[in-house]
C-alpha cells in the first residue's frame, strides 16, 4: 500500500526523503506543497525534480479522508463528516468567529472515556486515528474554505486548531504529537501553540509528556467540584483524582505557552450548578493553579437522562466565579442546529469495546444530587 505523506511531520518526511536518496530541502519543498497549498497529485509540484515526482508517484499519496456530508449552520458554523472505513464515521466543525476561524478536530473514532453528558461517548468506541486522518481534517477544512470564501494565496481561513472533537486525544498520543507538529510547522499550517488546544478528560500522566513534547494550550474538561460527583461524570476521575489532576496542571503551566489553563465546565441542571458548587470550585483552584473557566451550555441529547442549566443559573454560577477574581466566559452555543455544539459530535462508530452498552446502563440510574446546604458544608 503508497504511503500516506499526509502521516509524516517534517522531521518524518525528511526521513522518508533520506529513504528515496534526497535531501531534507526537497522534504521541505514536498511539505509546502502539501500543507500549503494543498497539492494532491504530484505532477503539480512543479519545482521538484521529474525524477522524483516518479518515484513518489510509485510509492506515495497525500490520501484526503472521504467526505460523507457538509452541514452549514445558520450562524456560520460548518460540520463535515468523513468516512474512515469500517463503517465509522467522524465529525470535524468549523466555526467563524470576529477575531478568529476555529476547527474543532476529531481524534478518535468514538470515545471509550464515557462522560456522561458526551455523545460522542455515547456512541462508544471503535478504534484511534492515524496521524493522516487527524492532519487530514484541517487540510480539508482549510483549502475548501479558502476556495469558499476567495482567499488570497498566503490568507489562511483557519488560524485556530482545538482537539475537542470526538475523541480522548491523550490517549491516540503516539498519532496526536506528529499530527500537532505539522499544525505547527512554519512550513505548514503555521499556528501558534497558542492557538492549538489540547482538550483532555483528565490523563496525567500524558498531560505531563505532552509538556515535554510538545506543549499547546490545555483544556481540561472538568465539570464539577468534587471527586464524587466528577467520578460519576467524568469515569476517568476514578483513576486520576482531582488533586492529583490539578497538580499535573499545575506542572504544565511551566511549558505551556499561555499562563493557565482552561477549564470547561459543562452546565448540568440540578446536577453541578448550585452556587454552593460553584464556591466549591473556588476554593478547589484558589492558589493551585492558574485557570480560567468556560461554562458550557449542555446539548440535550436522548438517552442522556441530564437537562440543560437554565440561562439565569448559568449566569448566577458565572458571577460566583467572576467575584473571587477567576476569569470566565460563558461559551456561545454555535451550530446546535446541525448538532455540531460542543457534547453533539457523535457520528457514526462500531463500538467495538462495549462501552456504549455500559453507558446505557449507567443512565438507567440518575446523577445523585446532594442538597446545596450539604455541600456548603
């Protein structure tokens, strides 16, 4: 089978290069081409080399994901779904804002993490994304809509990456970091490591390699101020506490290239929003670890058991925060009606580990609310 040049980040490309017997320069040439200008065939690349061209022709392909559907928001946003075989299908969304053009990027095939206001995780889990699949989205996204919107060349659509589509990217690290690099890369997509967010359930141990590897923004889904409640939200709680999670936190502050890290807090009806929480969150972070919050407005999906926050509670929980000095926002729901909102990417996945069974067993039971009172406590 032609390998995949869209796998490789500079320093592999540069390897597959050596392979052929060329220099590191005709990498860099190949990766422009690519990424840049989004070539696909490789009798488009007119500086390089006839014999060159032949032997990638032999031996490799920029292979883009198969489109299986465009949804285009009344606000702007737009979702794609791709095919990436074996009957799994995943989503990535593109959302315009004044400042910014923003792609959410999928990173599995499904989620095995499980969150309970997820459906992605709903849908179960198939299998992770090769590096290809991953950097493959954003090439998509990016050269369809420089065409859309009749960009000059060098005007990029896209100049923000966050990995908070479907999927725990932590745990596709091996795929994620070369995938990251080539966002990255000047010779590339060119974004800043401000402007590529990692978005985690809370994996340790990986938060701490992805400091030493490559650090980007972090977003950690948090939403709720205690273990016991973020156990029966957030499974992986189980493994990696709070603490423990809010010191690996802390820890990557030292690499990260923005001064906290943000929190996501998605804003559950009687489950997580009580003002006594959100003192509760205040007294969890105050002086642990430099953050910000986004509270999120849940996306009601079926079979999830859980209600959206109603507007004048979300704003009542934001002004807990807001006045003891923790900056927060409450997030715009953008392309809710093309169930592209943030907890609706759920596309199509053969749940190969069981988990959407466990899941549906999870919900037979409610979400223990504790009284406001008891928590103040």
């Amino acid at each position: 089978m032609a390998v995949n040049l869209l796998d490789f980040d500079l320093d592999g490309l540069a390897a597959y290069c050596e392979q052929l017997g060329e220099k590191r320069f005709r990498a860099v040439q190949l990766y422009r081409w690519i990424h840049q200008k989004g070539a696909r065939e490789f009798g488009q690349m007119t500086d390089l080399a006839r014999s060159l061209r032949t032997r990638l022709e032999g031996s490799a392909e920029i292979r883009p994901l198969r489109p299986a559907g465009e949804h285009a928001s009344a606000d702007g946003t737009v979702k794609w779904l791709f095919d990436v075989g074996g009957g799994d299908v995943i989503e990535s969304v593109f959302i315009p804002e004044a400042d910014r053009g923003t792609l959410c990027v999928s990173s599995q095939a499904g989620c095995a993490v499980g969150c309970r206001f997820c459906s992605t995780g709903h849908q179960g889990f198939s299998r992770n994304l090769t590096t290809g699949e991953i950097v493959a989205q954003l090439w998509h996204a990016e050269h369809r809509l420089r065409e859309r919107l009749g960009l000059a060349p060098g005007e990029r659509a896209i100049d923000n990456v966050v990995m908070m589509g479907m999927g725990e990217p932590l745990q596709n690290y091996a795929a994620l970091i070369p995938a990251l690099r080539t966002m990255l890369d000047d010779h590339a997509y060119g974004l800043s490591r401000r402007r590529v967010t990692v978005s985690t359930s809370g994996m340790v141990q990986m938060i701490d390699r992805l400091a030493q590897d490559c650090p980007v923004a972090l977003a950690v889904s948090l939403h709720a101020p205690d273990d016991v409640l973020r156990d029966e939200l957030v499974p992986l709680n189980r493994k990696h506490g709070l603490d423990e999670l809010l010191d690996a936190c802390g820890r990557y502050l030292a690499a990260a290239p923005r001064d906290f890290v943000t929190f996501e807090y998605c804003m559950l009806d009687g489950v997580n929003d009580s003002d006594a929480q959100a003192h509760a969150l205040v007294r969890l972070v105050r002086g642990r670890v430099s953050c910000k919050f986004n509270l999120i407005p849940f996306n009601p999906f079926p079979a999830s058991g859980l209600k959206r926050s109603p507007s004048a509670r979300v704003a009542a929980f934001a002004r807990v925060l807001q006045d003891a000095g923790i900056v927060t926002t409450v997030r715009r729901t953008r392309g809710d009606d093309i169930d592209a909102a943030c907890g609706q990417l759920a596309g199509e996945v053969q749940d190969r580990t069981r988990a959407r069974e466990r899941l549906l067993a999870r919900r037979q039971f409610p979400v223990e609310v504790r009284p406001a009172a008891a928590e103040a406590r």
